[in-house]
C-alpha cells in the first residue's frame, strides 16, 4: 500500500490477523491513522509500529502471547488519543513509563496479570478515562466509557487499592470492582503520601462499588474518615467478605445522599451504620430504594445507635437468614412507605 495516495485506512484491516507486514510509506494525506491487532499471536509491539507518528488510535487486545511492547514505541506516537492494550504473560511492563510523554492520551485501556506490572512512575492525572483490568479472568462488567474503572481480579499480593494505583486522583473513580483478591485487606490505606494534607477526598465520584470474596479485608479504608467521601455512590454490593468488621462511621453514612442500593451477603459485621460515640444523630438517605441483606448470621440491626434516619425512596427491602436480627435500629427510622417509626414492621 506503498505512494496509494491514501488518506485513511481501510476498516477490513482489522481481519488480516497473520499480516507480517505493512507498508504505508509515501502516502502524505495519510493524518488520522487506527490500527487493531486484536487477537493475533504477536509476542511484542515492535518498533516498526514508533513510525506511525500520526497513529491515533491503537488496540491490541485478545493477543494471549503479547508480554511486551519495545522500549522507544509509545514515545514516539505523539498524536495518539487511545491506547487499548494486554498484556497476557508475564513480561516487562517499562514501556507504559512512555505514557507519560504522550500529551494527547485521553484514553488508556490497560490489562495486566499482576498489579507489580503498573510501575508507579506512570502518571494517569492527565488521562481523561481509563479502563484498568489486573488478572486475566473475565471481570463481572466493566464500563470502558465510563471515565476512571478498575477491575483488579483475582489478584496476588494486592494489599490496598488506592494508594498504589492512583492516590493522586483517586476521587475521580467512577466504578470499582474487587473480587477474589485474596491479599487485600482495604481499599484505602492510612498512609498519606508526603505527609501532605489532603485537598480532595478519597472515592468522592465514585457510582459503583462490588466488593466479592475478599478473604482479607477487614475495612474499606485506614485512613481518617474526614478523607472519606461517598457522596456519589449510587450502588454498594459486598458479598462474602468474611474478615469485614464494619461499614459506614455515621460520619461518612451521613454522605450517602445519591445511594440507591444496597446489598451484603455473607459477612459478619453487626451493623451497616455505627457511632462509637454514641451521641444522637439524624439523617436522610434520601436516594436509598433497595435493601437487600442476605446471609449475616451476627447482623444485629441496619444502625448500631440512637440514630433517627429517613428513607423517602426506601420501596423494597429483603431480609434473609439474619437470625440475631430483631429491631432495624433503635430511635426512629421511617419510610415513606411505611411512615411509622417502627420500619421492622415492613420487613416482616
């Protein structure tokens, strides 16, 4: 395809999966360049692909060999936007330190098998999205348009999430999923990096949170609950995670305005809501429509203390095989649906 005067490149590319070679040379107009290499057997990105200088769009995913990319590749495609890539065997992940010099890069759909794989020199701020899946298992949804997912599954010697992947702008997440990571104990450690004050809270856009089968994790997070924000998240699912001692300080529950549904399956915590201080408080989840508690045989009542909660939106809830359950918690709880202040009774 040598002096074609092309200006872009056919769609039907895509399906040449033994191409060996592709010559474009000679062809000026060519500006706005996509190429895909989906599920071919490449074992590297070679450096013939640090020519395409104009490449904007590059994917190459499914490619159960590919371990690496060669190093001077991605610092040369100065007008890339999106970069799709997998690596499926374990091999030398330096190249993604490119990224940094790539000024155009909005978009980053990374997979990796380990999370030692991520380098920390890899600076995601100036992403404005990014799809990250660690583990090659197929996660239970990812939304790749939906700015700043991660999908960490079945990890090795994952410890906390946050901190290591992304601290600098970990309250731009939009969804995280957790699930069979056998070594995480929470998602945000205590430590603040530089012993800097924090201006931004931890989690404050995230929508989504699925946490499954996380044998390990005893908190959500170790750092100060003035760090802690969940004033975006609409859905919360936790399902047998077994060491988990609590969920939501009323310092931070106090911030649900926008959760919608809720629920927790196999644990052993006794509350979703506690206050060691046992002082008096009242609030609204005023977005809160479904509740769903299934299986948590210490589970004692949805508030520890003497807290007065409304739930204008609450229309289902689902209580099974909670047998230490015998009040939904003590001062007045209401519902619009049962605007009584005993809600228990709508659960029987």
């Amino acid at each position: 395809m040598e002096n074609c005067n092309l200006s872009s490149l056919p769609s039907s590319l895509k399906f040449l999966t033994k191409l060996c070679m592709l010559n474009l040379g000679g062809n000026k107009s060519l500006v706005d360049i996509s190429i895909i290499l989906n599920d071919t057997g490449i074992k590297n990105v070679p450096e013939e692909i640090g020519k395409l200088a104009n490449l904007r769009f590059f994917e190459v995913k499914g490619c159960q060999n590919l371990s690496h990319i060669a190093p001077g590749v991605i610092s040369k495609l100065y007008w890339l936007e999106e970069l799709h890539i997998g690596f499926y065997v374990k091999g030398s992940t330096s190249s993604l330190l490119e990224l940094n010099s790539l000024g155009r890069l909005t978009f980053l759909d990374l997979l990796v098998i380990d999370f030692t794989s991520i380098l920390e020199g890899v600076n995601f701020e100036k992403i404005k999205g990014f799809v990250i899946q660690i583990g090659t298992s197929e996660p239970s949804y990812l939304s790749p348009w939906v700015s700043q997912d991660i999908s960490p599954k079945s990890v090795a010697k994952l410890n906390s999430v946050i901190p290591k992947l992304y601290y600098g702008s970990s309250n731009e997440f939009r969804s995280i999923l957790l699930s069979e990571c056998n070594d995480v104990t929470c998602l945000v450690d205590k430590r603040i990096p530089g012993g800097k004050d924090m201006k931004d809270m931890f989690l404050s856009e995230l929508e989504h949170l699925d946490l499954s089968q996380l044998n390990r994790l005893n908190v959500i997070w170790k750092c100060q609950d003035k760090y802690i924000s969940f004033g975006s998240l609409t859905t919360l699912n936790i399902d047998n995670c077994p060491k988990l001692q609590k969920l939501f300080p009323v310092r931070v529950a106090k911030g649900l305005v926008n959760l919608e549904r809720l629920s927790i399956k196999y644990c052993v915590f006794k509350s979703v809501i506690v206050d060691e201080s046992e002082t008096e408080q009242a609030f609204e989840l005023g977005h809160l429509a479904e509740i769903s508690l299934y299986s948590l045989p210490h589970f004692e009542s949805f508030s520890s203390e003497n807290f007065n909660i409304k739930y204008p939106a609450l229309v289902k809830v689902s209580i099974s095989s909670c047998s230490r359950m015998s009040v939904w918690g003590n001062g007045v709880h209401v519902s619009m649906i049962h605007p009584s202040s005993n809600l228990w009774m709508m659960c029987q």
